[in-house]
C-alpha cells in the first residue's frame, strides 16, 4: 500500500494540522487576553500607587498649612490686644538696630543665642528690614510679633522643617533657620535684595490672594538649594490689604529623589503646577532647562506637547484626584497633591508590557508544539498496530476469497481475537450471520450495562462531590450552588432570603487542648444538631470551612431569622459539650444573621459580606451570641 495515500499517513497530516491550527489560535487568543488582563493590572497598580504617593507627598504640605494657620491665629490674637502692642513695641527696640542706610536687622549675638538684657534668648533668628519705609509703631509691633511668633514655630519645628518666616508687607522679613539672613542680603549693589521679586511675596501680599499657595521651585542663594515655598497670608484687613504672611521653604532635592523612582518598576515621573502654564517642577528630560529658567520652565513654555492631554487632566482634578491618561506610548496617572497645586504624573511605558505578553504567547507555542508531538506518536502507534496491520488482513483474505479460491480461510491469519471493531469485522468475514447477530447483541447488551453503571458511578460521584466528608452535610460548593439558586429565586417571587454565618467560638482553642479528633468529633456533633434544626422545606446547611457553617433559610425575614438563629444558638448550649479554653466553659457559637429582598442590580455576595460582617461584630461583642444586620444598623441580642 502506498504511504503517500494511506489512512495512517492521512490522518498524522490532518492531526498536525489541526493542532496546528489550534496552536496558532490559542496563541493568538492568549496573546490579546494576556495583554488586556496585563493592562487592567497596570492601571489598577498605577492608580493605587499614585493615590498611596499623591497621599505621602501631601503630608508635609498639610502640616505647614496647619502650622502656618496657627501661627495667623495667634498673631491676629496678639495683634488686636492694645496692650500687646506697647509691649511690641518696645521690643522692636530690644530686638533690632538701625544701620546707616535706614535698614534694620536683629541685634549682633542675637542670632548666636545670646541673651537680651531682660534673659530672653532667640538662636537661629535674624532678621532684615528694608529702608524703603520708615516704621511706625504699628510696623513695628507686627514685625516684633512676627518675629517672637517666627522663633516660637520654628524652634518647635526645629529639624522637621527647614525655616519658618513671617515677612509684613512693608519688606520686614524676620525667619528661623541655620543661616543668618543679615549676613546674606544687602540693600546696596547688584544683589541688593528686592522682596517684592519674590513670588511668595508678591504674590502673598496681593489683595486678590486668600488662601495657601506653592510657588514656582527656585535657586536660593542664601542656603544654596532648591526650594518651593508654601505660603499662606492672613485675612484682609478692612481696606483689603493683608497684614502678615507666613511660609516655610521646603528642600525640594528629596522630593526629585523620591519622584526619580516610583515604586512600579520602568516608570518615571513628572511633576509641575495646575497653573494653567502647567509650570515644571520636575521631569527627567528637562531638568536642566527647569534649573536655567529658574524654576520659570513650563509644559507650554517648552512646548512639550505629548504633555498637554496632562497638564489638561491635572487642571480638572480636584485636590487628590486620581486619572489615567493614555499616551500613544504610555499610560499615565495623573494625581492632584492635596493642599497643593501640583500635579504628579507617573507614566509607565507600554513596551514594558510586551516580555511578559510574548512569554506567556511563547509558552502557548511551546505547550502546543510538544501535544503536536506527543499526540502523532500515539495516534501513528495506534494506527500502526490497531488498525493498518489488521485491515492489511483482511485486505489479503478479501482479494483471495475474490480470486474464487477453493482454499479455506486461514482464521489464523485473521485478526479474530481481537475485541475492538476490526476483531468484530473479522469474525463476521469468518463466520455466519447468525453468529454475527449474537455478538452484535452481546456487544449492544455489555455497552448498556456499561453505561448504566457509569451512571449510577456519575450520579455518586456527583453526591460526593457536594457533601462534606467529615460531617456529612453539604459542602462549601453545594453552598454557592444553592445560594446563587435561591437568590435568583428570591429576586423573582420578591421574597426575603436569609443567610446565617456560623462560628464555633474559641475551635482552635478546643482542638489544641482536646486534639484534633474531638475537634472532628464536636464538628459533627453541631453539624448533626444543625442538620436537624434545618427542618422547613428550603432551609439548607453547610459546612463553609474549617469551624465554620452556612445556613440559608427562604421567605424568611429579619427577625424570623434572628429567632431562628438564637434557637440554634441555645441549641447549641444545651449540647454541654465541655470546652475549658472557653470562658463559658462549654462548646458555643457566634451568628452573624442577614436578610434581604434581593434587588436587581445586587448579587449574593452583597448578602454573604452582611453576614460576615455580622459574625464578626458577634465575635467583637463577646462570642457566643447573634447579631443581625440590616441596610441601616447592625442590631446584636444578649448571650444565650
């Protein structure tokens, strides 16, 4: 027989197709789901993460907001106080000297904690005022209480925050911090100090500003860092000015650090200002140009246009808002720093994704290839031996029976004794029909018989597999069946469903002292009590797990459940099964009970985290009771 044209060599061709075919499918299949179920994964991560970090940054900014409120409240307290004010007075002449050119700085010492005349003591204070403006006595009582106020906030802070300052509008510029101001800034030359330059200056003391904000990073030269300022001035007085502003410069070379790195593997991060400009305060490919502008570099002013879908998101978050973007070559998470301006970015690049997609694709090849492999092997030795060699028999007894041969057929040469479908073919070649018949009844009557017993073996199997080995009631799969059973049933008729989580108090307890086998003993002794307690057509029990059981009763209430489940509880009392690690002494359970009307757009589970939650609470109040819990309260019962 030729090869080419032999049922063997046929179907090993139209196998290998096949499964071929299978292969490429499944891999194409595995490659999208493996890609959309990576993606989901990403944006979930890349929420939370960004939610979790949006939240951490936040911290610092909401303490100096607090911190810098207190501080308005005890000026404006201060301030108001006639008396105060002569005393304020008289300390600005305590506190700073005059120089030639009209302007004033902290007394020499002061700085270095030498003591005043009257013993009080201000180390890491200085202070600048400017001669634009001679003070009067009420200049000269704000800027001594900013100045008392400034050292008694910042001395608190003292080595959680970098410096805290309190400048008045008239250029009065008192601060805490490791470097002495007076020392820094000069009225005279080219780098005379001109506050009103400063963006938390101006736009601190500007009318139209009335509540905390962050300026644009900067270069400050006279502690040599980076910074931003978090400022916040004080309500405007009757001719709608303000009066004092306080802020704390924050280091921002921690904050680039920790950006720098996020906590998902391959991102990176941006950070800049919902200012409209969307003004940069930190990304990976523009530093340099950040530095150079003096923290003036901006998403517009770059022309970073891969950006503007961000800075347009940012801008419509709310402070801690959470957003994903996506990019042609990202996803973004786009998050609103709460207390603050400005918006974090972490972009997490979507080739990242394609390794783990093109394993996990050429895993599905290689699976497919080796089942390739091993299932033409098998078929060509089932083939080989099974049916190409006995039909090449019968091919031969054929073609001599067909050449009217008067010679017998040789029954030796014949595959007779063989018991699959070629055997059957080979007896009847060999025999009379009537001979045929009987084995094909025979055959027909064994395939029957078969068949009845892999049902009936079904059928126990199937029992099996839904009863609970140890205490013979259902188990926690035959639970979920009638669960999501009765459920859908309830919803139809409108009915109420009720579902009781059962715990044994203290089990683990009673298993470690009593040993396992009690354990299992006492398992079946409540599973047996609760079997029988379960009386009414539709109330069914299970064993959910470990000590743990589940009971469902149909068209039944709250408080119908609540009193069928202190009746179990009492029940189980009365069972006296001695427990000594319990403080009651003896074998009790806790009931968490939930009922409800299941409504169209809810699931079981709403109903199981019910009674859950329930269970628990029971657990919490002591054990050993019921607690009951509706869509408005948890209500829990006495011990029974």
């Amino acid at each position: 027989m030729s090869t080419r044209h032999s049922l063997t060599a046929r179907t090993l061709r139209l196998a290998a197709i096949r499964i071929g075919i299978v292969s490429i499918c499944a891999g194409l299949v595995s490659y999208f789901v493996n890609q959309s179920t990576l993606e989901e994964a990403v944006r979930a991560q890349l929420l939370l993460s960004t939610e979790q970090t949006i939240q951490r940054e936040a911290l610092p900014f909401r303490e100096i907001r607090e911190l810098e409120q207190n501080f308005l409240s005890d000026f404006k307290s201060i301030d108001n106080d006639p008396a105060h004010r002569a005393t304020l007075v008289r300390d600005f002449d305590q506190f700073f000297i005059r120089h030639a050119d009209g302007s004033y700085t902290q007394r020499p010492g002061l700085f270095e904690g030498q003591a005043l005349a009257d013993g009080r003591r201000f180390p890491n204070m200085s202070a600048t005022y400017a001669p634009d403006i001679i003070p009067t006595d009420d200049t000269k009582a704000r800027f001594a209480l900013s100045f008392l106020l400034s050292y008694k906030y910042g001395s608190a802070t003292k080595g959680r925050w970098f410096n805290f300052y309190g400048p008045i509008p008239e250029k009065g510029f008192p601060i805490f911090q490791a470097a002495d101001i007076s020392k820094v800034f000069t009225y005279s030359g080219p780098d005379m100090l001109k506050l009103e330059t400063y963006e938390f200056f101006a736009k601190g003391f500007d009318p139209a500003t009335n509540g905390t904000f962050l300026t644009r990073m900067y270069f400050d030269y006279s502690n040599n860092a980076w910074m931003t300022t978090v400022a916040t001035p004080d309500i405007p007085d009757a001719s709608g000015k303000h009066r004092i502003l306080a802020c704390v410069d924050i280091l921002l070379d921690d904050l680039m650090q920790r950006l720098a790195h996020p906590t998902i593997q391959g991102s990176h991060s941006t950070l800049f200002l919902a200012d409209g400009e969307g003004t940069l305060m930190f990304h990976p490919d523009h530093m340099a140009a950040i530095r150079d502008s003096e923290g003036h570099a901006s998403i517009m002013s770059l022309k970073l246009q891969a950006d503007y879908p961000l800075l347009i998101a940012g801008m419509r978050l709310p402070p801690g808002g959470v957003t994903l973007v996506d990019t042609p070559d990202s996803i973004v998470a786009v998050g609103r720093i709460p207390e603050t301006q400005a918006v974090l970015c972490i972009h997490y690049p979507r080739y990242l994704m394609q390794p783990a997609i093109l394993k996990n694709l050429a895993v599905v090849i290689a699976l497919g290839l080796c089942t390739l492999l091993v299932e033409i092997f098998i078929i060509r030795s089932i083939l080989q031996y099974q049916v190409a060699l006995p039909l090449e028999q019968l091919i031969r007894a054929t073609r001599r029976l067909g050449a009217a041969s008067t010679r017998p057929v040789d029954e030796s040469n014949l595959p007779i004794h063989s018991q699959d479908e070629i055997g059957e073919l080979a007896r009847a070649f060999a025999s009379m029909a009537d001979q045929v018949q009987h084995a094909r009844t025979q055959l027909e009557s064994k395939v029957q018989e078969r068949t009845l017993e892999l049902e009936k073996a079904n059928q126990k199997l199937e029992a099996l597999s839904a009863t609970d080995d140890l205490t013979s009631i259902a188990n926690r799969r035959r639970f979920d069946e009638v669960l999501d059973e009765e459920w859908r049933r309830a919803k139809r008729s409108g009915n109420y469903l009720t579902l009781a989580m059962i715990d044994i108090d203290w089990f683990k307890q009673y298993n470690d002292h009593y040993g396992h086998q009690a354990g299992d003993e006492c398992l079946r002794r409540v599973a047996h009590l609760l079997q029988a307690a379960t009386h009414r057509a539709g109330d069914f029990i299970a064993r959910y797990g470990g000590e743990e059981f589940a009971l469902i009763a149909t068209g039944t209430a709250e408080d119908g459940g609540l009193a069928f489940a202190q009746a179990i509880c009492a029940a189980v009392t009365q069972l006296r099964l001695p427990h000594e690690k319990s403080p009651f002494g003896l074998i009790t359970i806790s009931v968490g009970v939930a009922s409800a009307i299941p409504e169209e757009n809810e699931s079981p589970d709403s109903l199981l985290k019910q009674a859950d939650m329930a269970l628990y609470r029971a657990k919490e109040l002591g054990r050993n009771r019921v607690v009951i819990a509706s869509a408005e309260q948890h209500r829990a019962e006495s011990d029974r």
